[in-house]
C-alpha cells in the first residue's frame, strides 16, 4: 500500500467539504426554490468535469515518446556509459510482457 504525503487527511477533506457545502447552501436553496417555482427540473455539473476534461486533453496531447529522456540514453549509449546487465533486461522484458498481458 503506497501512502501519498501530499494527500489530506479524510478529517481535512471532510471539514473542507463541510465548509463548502455551508459557503453554497444560500446559494443553493435559491435556485432550488426557482427551478420549483418554474416547475422545472434542475440541473447541476461539477466542475471536477471540466478538471477531468482538462487533464484527457493535457493526456492527449502529450507526446508518445519522451525524446529527452531518449535522446539522453542514445548519447550514454554512444558515450560507452550506458552499462545494463542480463538480469535487468531480462527484468525489463518481464515487466513489458506482463504488463501488456494485463492490459488485454
């Protein structure tokens, strides 16, 4: 189990939710009691919609093959200083495969 350190506590996230929630319930009963009046149906997008649009975008748009880190291995390779043992490319290969078969 890995532990994020950047993470909130659920205590945090709970009292930042709270105080949302307080920030907008003005706000929200006043739209609630004009969707009622109209007799209509009221609805709402998060905006964490547009946050996961922006991050598929940012996604999309990011190149398939990072040339630095490419181009830095080639330079090593060229170099002589780019040393790998057969244990750590037959590590490599396994990791590929049994990702890829996971994957399917």
């Amino acid at each position: 189990m890995r532990i994020d350190p950047n993470s909130q506590s659920p205590e945090a996230v709970q009292s930042n939710a709270l105080q949302d929630a307080q920030k907008s319930a003005p706000q929200k009963a006043d739209q609630d009691a004009d969707a009622a009046a109209a007799g209509g149906v009221q609805v709402r997008l998060s905006t964490s919609s547009n946050q996961v649009a922006a991050l598929t975008q940012q996604a999309v748009n990011a190149p398939e093959v990072r040339t630095d880190r490419v181009d830095a291995l080639r330079q090593a390779i060229r170099d002589g200083n780019y040393n790998v043992t057969n244990e750590q490319v037959a590590a490599a290969l396994y990791s590929d495969t049994a990702a890829s078969g996971a994957k399917k």
